[in-house]
C-alpha cells in the first residue's frame, strides 16, 4: 500500500519504526477486504485504524496525547491543558458520590492519567475518599505512562488505582468518558442522485479509497430518510458510541456517569447545511480529512450526536442527569473561583492559568462546541454543575 497516495504535504513523515507498524497495519486491512468480498463499511475499516491489537491507534505504542508535534503527539485535552479541568470536575464528581453514597470512580481512556492524578487530589482536599479508582484503556504504552505519572502527580493516592481488562457486570460509583464517545467507530452516509448509499472502503492501485453501496437495512433507509438532504451529502452515525453508553447505563447500579466530548444535538448534527459531515483526522496537531493516511498513526474521530446518546441512556432506565456546554458545567462548577486563588501579581503563574481557562470556556475554543451529559440512577438532586443552562430539552 502506498501511503504517498494520501500524504498531504503539509505534514510530516513518520520514522521508519512507526511506518513499517502501518504497513503491518494496512496489509491487515487490505487482508479482511479481500476476505469480506473487497469492501468493508467503514466502521469497521475506523475500528481496526484505532483498535487492531497492538497495530491500532489506541492500541498500539504512539504518543498521543501532548502540546506540540515536536513531541510525537497529535493533539491536546482538556486536562492536558490545565489542573483546573480536573479540579473543578472533582467537584460535581464529589457531589454524585455522596449523593449516591458511593465510593469508586472508573474512567475510561485516561490518556497520560492526568485527569485521574488530578481528580484523585482534588476529591481526597474535598474529603470525599475513595476505596477504588480504576481504568480502563486498551494502550500498554499508555497504562505505564499512567502510573508513572499518578505516582508522580499523586503518590500517596496512587495505590488506590487499578487498570481494568474487562467491565464489571454491575458498577456503583461514578464513571468518567473525557473525549471517549468521539472515537467510537461510525458508519458513513452519502446521498447522490436522490438516494442514500453507505459509504465503505476498498483498495484500489495500492491505496484505499472510498466506494458506495446501496442500503442493506430499511431500518437505516428510514432514519437517514428524515434528513433534508439534498446531493454530495456525507454524514455519520453512530451505532458504536450509543451501545457504549447502554452497556455503562447497564453497568451502573448507583451513582452517576459523565461523558465530555464535542459535538451537537441531533437537530444540528444532520442540519442540511452539514453537508460533510463531521469525520476528522488528527495528526502531529494538525487537523485534516483523510482517514487513510498512515493507518494507526492517526486519530480518526466524528462529533457526537448528543440524541442518540440521550436515548441510548434513558432506554435502559437511568435517569438523564443533565446536559450541557463545557463552558456552562466549568463555570456552575467553579472554575472562575478556581482561577481566583491564583494571584494576578503573579504573571508566571497567573497568566497561563487564565490562557488556560479561557479556551476551555470561550466559545471560540472548547467552552460551546464541548458537551457535558450525565446520566444516574439512585440520584434524586439537582447536580450544581447542571443548575443553570441544562439543555436537556434540546435534545
């Protein structure tokens, strides 16, 4: 497979170690291709980039996580970007615990584990104590990039961590999901000549190339047949990210579940102005649209669709806790108070801070196009962090 047919160049090579796992990566694809009938639909060509074991974004080795490309990272989190992301999250963390009157937290892809470091520091100074804090994450390169870093960032707390390989069948505490729906695989659509195909993968002269086929399901005819679409539209949808959110409102017995990622309502994901759709590349800190450059090299991710999500959720029972902007749940929370500890006199310190905080509220940056959704069971109060501007009756 020749990866210069997708190299745009504007971006950088990677070295020969990472090149040749793509190449291993690519003849497994090029492989399940030809064992499919020569096309597969591109969830599952977006599942293998990301989670092929030990080939896979997510599960092989790269950095990922990281401020600039000279590190060999793609991109930044929130709590990648300021302490004051998981210190203000502990609070409405804290508040489900003992409003459920539980004791253990799980969060899924913790990334560099600086959000587990932080949010283990700011519970235990809020006094809400834990018995368990566990994770899970498919990368071994990340789990020991975790536990170095919490022994580091929190060593008296650190020995209450532990690394999850397989879910629990029921769970009472709080679950954390920072930026985990958006890279769940989606299916794509495209509508041409009046009539909705689904968008898969196939290779062809050494590279893989989209091709579109006619629907399989009346079920997937009728959802895609209430978009006002009209030709050369894309869009996605995300059958992965909802069975997700079933299995941990399943799972939970008691407490809360938070997930924050970018994203919209389903009103405003399948507007008829979107016409592209929302799926995104990132690499070395650059944003671009083709998921076939270096395959497990790259993250590949789509928005979230948050009315899916809210449905898959309250199907299983649970109660929708509250839905919000990042921008609306930071501040309920108290990020503004957060900053004012730090003394303006203090440039060194005080101005990077308030950088900080200001793209993670701005509308420009991350504050309105990131979402905050919650669900519960066993949760009877109002949540401060949702007690003004829930959105939940936009969903």
């Amino acid at each position: 497979m020749n990866p210069k047919a997708h190299q745009p160049d504007s971006l950088p090579a990677p070295d020969a170690a990472a090149l040749a796992q793509s190449n291993a990566l690519v003849e497994l694809i090029r492989a399940e291709i030809d064992a499919a009938g020569g096309w597969l639909p591109f969830d599952r060509y977006m599942d293998r980039a990301l989670y092929a074991p030990r080939l896979g974004y997510y599960s092989g080795g790269a950095i990922k996580f990281g401020r600039r490309a000279d590190d060999g990272s793609d991109f930044i989190t929130a709590p990648e970007l300021s302490p004051l992301f998981a210190a203000t999250l502990a609070r409405p963390v804290a508040q489900a615990l003992e409003a459920s009157g539980t004791r253990d937290v799980i969060e899924f892809g913790a990334g560099t584990g600086r959000l587990a470091a932080g949010l283990l520091n700011a519970l235990d100074a809020h006094g809400a104590l834990l018995d368990s804090y566990s994770i899970v994450d498919l990368s071994g390169e990340l789990r020991e990039r975790q536990q170095a870093l919490l022994e580091q960032q929190a060593p008296a707390l650190a020995a209450r961590v532990r690394w999850l390989d397989a879910l629990p069948a029921e769970f009472a505490g709080v679950v954390i999901g920072n930026e985990v729906l958006d890279a769940m695989p989606v299916r794509l659509f495209a509508h041409a000549n009046g009539a909705w195909r689904e968008r898969g993968v196939v290779h062809r002269d050494d590279a893989f190339v989209f091709e579109d086929r006619a629907l399989q399901s009346t079920h997937d005819a009728a959802f895609l047949d209430e978009i006002e679409a009209g030709d050369d539209y894309v869009t996605e949808t995300h059958e992965a990210a909802c069975a997700f959110t079933r299995t941990i409102c399943r799972m939970l017995t008691r407490g809360a579940a938070f997930f924050i990622d970018y994203g919209f309502p389903r009103h405003e994901y399948y507007h008829g102005q979107r016409t592209q759709g929302t799926l995104m590349c990132h690499y070395r800190h650059r944003a671009h649209g083709d998921p076939f450059l270096y395959p497990g090299l790259q993250d590949i991710t789509a928005h979230v669709e948050f009315t899916g999500i809210a449905e898959a959720g309250v199907d299983t029972g649970a109660d929708l806790l509250g839905y919000t902007s990042q921008a609306r749940f930071l501040m309920n929370a108290g990020i503004t108070d957060a900053l004012a500890e730090f003394d303006p006199a203090d440039a060194a310190r005080f101005l990077p801070a308030a950088n900080a905080v200001q793209k993670l509220l701005s509308e420009a940056e991350m504050g309105e196009l990131f979402k905050v959704i919650a669900f519960s069971r066993g949760i009877d109060v109002t949540l401060d962090a949702f007690a003004r501007g829930d959105r939940s009756h936009t969903l």
